[in-house]
C-alpha cells in the first residue's frame, strides 16, 4: 500500500523515506550520547518531509517527544537544531507564502477544523480506516499484534520499547484533538513502518537466533501473501480511475469540453496530455455545480458526475458509477 500512495498521492514515497531517515536519526541521537551529527541528519530529514507535505508537522512532534522522553532530557542540541530546521522550512516556503499567502500551507479546503468533541468521536473510526488504508487487511489483525507487542515489553521489563509505544500509538490521538481537525486517513501514510516496528521489535530475542536463510524465506512468504492481498483489493481503491480511464480512450483529442466533476478532469487533462492532444476549449466548474446538459451547447463532450446531474431529455453516450458523459 505505501508503494501505492507513493504515485498516487503527492510525494507519500518522499514522506515514508524521510520519516525512516528521521525515526534512525531519532535512535542515533538516544544510543550514541546526542551527538550533533545525527541530530543534524534529524535536521535535515524533517525539513524536507516538511517541504515535501506541511501535516509532516505531526512526524516532527512525535519524533521529537520521543527523543525528548529517552535523552535524559538534553535540550541544548535538540533546541538549537529544531530551531535550525523551522527556519530552513521558513525560507523554503517563503516564495509560496508571499506569492499565496500563508493559508495555501496552514489551510485545505477539503480538511477543515470542527469542533473537538466531534474529533473525539471520530477518532476510533478514523484511526481504523488509516490502518487498513495503509496496511491493506482488517485492523482488527494490527490491533491484536500491537497488544501482544505491548504484553511482551511489559513481561521483559523493556522500558525503552515501551515509551515507543506509547509515543506512537497516542500522540497521532491527541495533536488531532489539539488540531481540531480529521485529515485525511494517507496522513499518517508513513505509520506503517510505525506499526511494523512496535509489534515486532519484541521478537527480536527470537529473530537474533534464526538462521538468515530462514528469515528470508519467511519475509519472502509474508511478502508474497500481502502481494496477493493486494492484488485482491486494488479495484475497490480504483473504483473511478478504472471506468475513468476506460472512458478517457473513447474521448480524448482535441475537442471541447465541459467538466462539472471531482475528479475526472484531473485525470483526463493527463491521459490527453500524454496522448499527445491539446484541447481546443474547456469548461471547468469548480466548486462544481448542478448542470442541464439539455440547455447547454458548445462543447464536444459534457463530463458530469451523476450527482450533479440534472439531464432530462438527452441521453449519456458513456457512462461509469460516478460519471457521465454526454455528446454534442
């Protein structure tokens, strides 16, 4: 599922790699006596998970607390080089906030802030849908391993593990509530090596005393069963770019075209693009609106989601679940 995210959402890849150099970082800084070469290498992994996606601002946090809890409380290092990645994030957004303004990072108009008994009561159902969105099976399996995980940290009297877990699993809670806001479920995209780690790292009493070609086999297997889980579930990810596509090879060229929809145009401007086809005229409403395609004319093709859709005499000449398609 992350090599998923990672083409088709904005820089999800970039986001899982930075976070993995952040969290080694994270651990170089506790294990080796805060030395300032690691926290640098924290520096500069946090800026450009910053500048490649602005919620990496929860990674930041987390990570920090984490370092702060297990570095017996040195703050001069980690003060002044948090202090040196906010302000390279500062003079590489510059050109975008003077140009936009500052609400084109701190702002989406698809994530919008509600109140906080609201995102109270959406946690639980946010936090399983971000779960099986990233690790592509029921929750329930990742629920399981993260209490066995816990069971065993406690039973072993692993401490260090243990405030890992801890991080972990309630901050993604609690800067939410702080927020005030329900994002999207691939914000915390990079959880998934989150969720790897803490369930398994208490094994690692057992992992050290198998075999190399034994544990390679293994990996292999678990790879090729979520390889398969996969490929079993992608459509229901799919379910518009699918139809999209199919209906894209029948109208793309060099015509006009009248858009009232979410997202088909996005995907079709690339297809013609691609194909080599410039559009001679477009119409985009957005936010979309209701649309009569009897009243309308001008246009080769009319893409209207359905629930905009307000047709009454002429008839679609393609049609998908979201979508239709009508003709001059």
């Amino acid at each position: 599922m992350s090599i998923y995210y990672s083409y088709m959402s904005r820089g999800y890849g970039l986001v899982l790699f930075f976070f993995v150099l952040s969290l080694y970082a994270s651990y170089c800084i506790i294990f080796n006596n805060d030395k300032k070469k690691y926290w640098l290498l924290f520096s500069i992994s946090n800026v450009f998970g910053f500048f490649t996606i602005p919620s990496f601002l929860y990674a930041f946090i987390m990570l920090n607390a984490f370092v702060l809890w297990n570095n017996k409380w040195q703050l001069k290092n980690q003060f002044m080089f948090n202090f040196f990645a906010i302000f390279l994030v500062v003079i590489l957004y510059l050109p975008i906030i003077i140009v936009n303004g500052l609400g084109a990072i701190t702002s989406n108009q698809f994530v919008l802030p509600i109140n906080r008994f609201d995102v109270v009561s959406y946690l639980f159902e946010f936090f399983k849908n971000t779960i099986i969105e990233i690790v592509g099976f029921n929750y329930i399996f990742i629920c399981l391993l993260l209490i066995a995980s816990a069971a065993m940290m406690l039973k072993f009297k692993m401490k260090f593990e243990f405030k890992a877990i801890v991080i972990f699993i309630c901050f993604p809670f609690l800067l939410l509530i702080a927020h005030s806001i329900i994002p999207f479920p691939r914000t915390f995209n990079y959880y998934v090596i989150v969720l790897v780690f803490l369930s398994f790292i208490p094994y690692w009493r057992i992992v050290k005393d198998v075999s190399k070609s034994v544990l390679i086999s293994i990996v292999l297997c678990v790879q090729f069963a979520l390889f398969f889980n996969f490929f079993s579930n992608i459509k229901k990810y799919e379910t518009f770019n699918i139809p999209y596509h199919e209906i894209n090879t029948k109208i793309i060229g060099d015509g006009s075209y009248y858009f009232s929809s979410n997202l088909f145009e996005v995907n079709f401007i690339f297809e013609n693009i691609i194909n080599g086809y410039t559009m001679s005229k477009a119409k985009y409403n957005f936010p979309q609106v209701n649309i009569d395609v009897d009243t309308l004319s001008g246009y080769d093709y009319y893409i209207i989601d359905k629930k905009y859709d307000f047709t009454k005499n002429k008839k679609p000449v393609f049609s998908d679940g979201p979508t239709n398609v009508y003709s001059k």
